[in-house]
C-alpha cells in the first residue's frame, strides 16, 4: 500500500477511535446498570477488570483519555472511583470536590513499538522524525502524550506525527494493524498486543519515561475504595506485574 492510501486510511480511523471513546463516555454517564461505575484510563482496558473480576468485586468500566473522564466527572457523573494516567490529571479531578485523598496504584513505561515485522525499517529515536514513516502518537493533551513531548524534548528531535490519538489503546490498537509503522504508547499496551519495541541507545541513556497511574474514591463511594484496595492486594499487584506495570 502507497503512503498516500495508508495516510487516507489513518484518517478514518482516527474518526471511528474518537466516537469509540465518545460512546463509552455517554454509557458510563447514561448508567445503564445499578452497578457502581469506574472511571479509568484507556491503559487499564485490560487490567481493572481482571483486579476488579479477581476481588469479586461487579463493577461497569468506562474507559477513555484521562481528560475526558475528568470532563465527566466536572459535569457529574455518578461514578464511584477515578484512575487517571499521572498526577497532574488527578490534582484536576480534585478540582471538582468529589475526590477524597489521591492513591498511587502503579506506573508505565513509554516505548517505542513498531507495526508487526518492522515495515519502516525503525531503528533510532530518529527515525520518529523522518517524514516517510507513518508515526502515531497520543495527542498532547492525554498523559501519554506528556510523556511523549518529554521525551522528544530531551533527544532534541521533532516527531513527524501521521495522527495524534485521544486516546493510547487506540494508537497501539492502529499500529498492530499495521496502519502505522511505529508509535509511542506504553509498555504494557505493547506486551499485550505481542509489539516488538527498538532498543535504541540514545533511548537507554535519557532513561526511563515513566507515569504513575493515580486512583480516588468519588463521593466517599465505598465501592470505589474497595477497588483501590484490590489494586493494593498481593493478588491485584502480582496482576499488575503480570501485565507489564511497575511497582
């Protein structure tokens, strides 16, 4: 496929992803079960209700960019518990008066992951920069892409982005597929999707750039404090471990 066609393709794409997110926002603030509901970022799709389904704890998930679950939770949504991908996010969320006390649950890592069989030939950190490649990453906006900027501001390079997702399970989602040739997402969407990650050296020596994901119980919700405490568990963090996170 020609880069013209694959860029047509990335586009529509991003349209679908983006409703995607907006469907699961309005399910969550619709409620169409008695259960309590959590608000979670798109990288714990997998893991939250594995912790949660471990705990035997019955729970409804909505999943999107931590901007747009505190958007949801400003204009009220009955939810009973928060999890954003860093900290910044959460001290908005408190901005709301809704949250109790911020609890670190875990923390990601920022990779490099290219499409199955490496169709770009990525190698280097400068590789994100050519503009042949098809490079994804999460829009500035969503912790993932605070990271991203970070990272790209201390190698000193420009990222030649084909499309800046609301979302990380979306762009890791494209690149499986292979409609982009590499992106950055965490490391724990690349485990799950079975994505080769280049170990560059300029990469090891920056170190790692790392995001802790934050949780708090809305309205004083105990099922959202029993959820906490299943992510704290010799069970929930062995899962977590199991799944790519970090301590």
């Amino acid at each position: 496929m020609n880069p013209t066609s694959r860029r047509s393709r990335i586009g529509r794409r991003s349209r679908v992803a983006s409703f995607g997110v907006l469907t699961a926002v309005l399910l969550g603030a619709c409620g169409t079960t008695d259960r309590p509901v959590v608000l979670a970022a798109s990288s714990l799709t997998d893991i939250a209700p594995a912790i949660a389904a471990a705990a035997d704890l019955d729970l409804d998930f909505v999943f999107a960019g931590s901007p747009t679950l505190i958007t949801q939770l400003a204009n009220g949504i009955d939810a009973a518990v928060i999890i954003t991908a860093d900290n910044t996010q959460m001290t908005r969320a408190a901005a709301s008066g809704r949250t109790g006390p911020p609890t670190t649950l875990a923390r990601n890592t920022l990779v490099v992951a290219v499409a199955p069989g490496n169709p770009g030939r990525l190698q280097t950190l400068n590789d994100l920069g050519d503009p042949r490649h098809l490079i994804g990453r999460c829009a500035p906006a969503v912790p993932c892409g605070v990271l991203t900027d970070q990272l790209a501001s201390a190698a000193n390079i420009t990222i030649s982005a084909t499309t800046e997702e609301p979302g990380v399970r979306s762009l890791a989602t494209k690149i499986s597929l292979g409609e982009l040739d590499a992106g950055l997402i965490y490391r724990t969407d690349a485990d799950n999707l079975g994505l080769t990650t280049i170990a560059d050296s300029q990469l090891q020596q920056l170190g790692g750039f790392t995001t802790d994901y934050q949780a708090a119980v809305i309205d004083q919700s105990p099922a959202g404090q029993q959820l906490i405490d299943a992510f704290a568990s010799p069970r929930g963090q062995q899962l977590l471990r199991d799944a790519g996170f970090s301590p």
